[in-house]
C-alpha cells in the first residue's frame, strides 16, 4: 500500500510539473496545449488525492496523513531533482581558442 502510495506521488508530481509550459518544452520539445495541460493538472490532482488515500488506508487516520506528508516530500524532491539534474537538449559548446 505504501509504495502503491509513494508511486501515485511521484506520477502526480510529474504530471503536475508537465502542466506547466517550461518543463512540457524541456521535457517534450514543445508547450501543451490548453486541453492536455488541463488533463495533466486533473491527473496530477487525482494522483496525489488518491495517494493520501492510499496512504491513510494503509497506515490509519494519523499516521497515514503524516505518511503522506512525508511521501509529499520526497516525491517532490525527485521531480525537483530529475529536472535539475537533467541533461539538455542542447547539443554540446565546443571551445575553440
């Protein structure tokens, strides 16, 4: 349940980072639409909400919402620092002198 938790986290952060116009061209080399950015912020929303559930369903009311807060947390800090530490699309400088 728990990693069924922390995976529907990750999925939710990422489509939530998608929806944004920067990170879709990073990502995908060109901006969303107006309708696939309004689907990926719906699954985004729908992932993390059913990741709380998850999370609550497997660890009670307490320590599931406490959980979750915690799964929040290092989800974000994957997509944050996959995006990070990405390579570009460029290609690479050559330094002629």
């Amino acid at each position: 349940m728990i990693l069924l938790s922390a995976l529907l986290n990750l999925g939710g952060f990422f489509a939530l980072c998608l929806a944004m116009d920067r990170h879709h061209l990073t990502l995908q080399g060109r901006k969303p639409t107006s309708g696939r950015r309004w689907r990926l912020r719906g699954f985004g929303a729908l992932a993390l909400t059913a990741s709380a559930a998850t999370a609550i369903r497997g660890w009670g009311l307490t320590n599931g919402i406490i959980g979750w807060i915690g799964l929040l947390t290092l989800g974000a800090a994957i997509v944050l620092l996959g995006l990070t530490y990405r390579p570009t699309r460029a290609p690479p400088r050559r330094f002629d002198l």
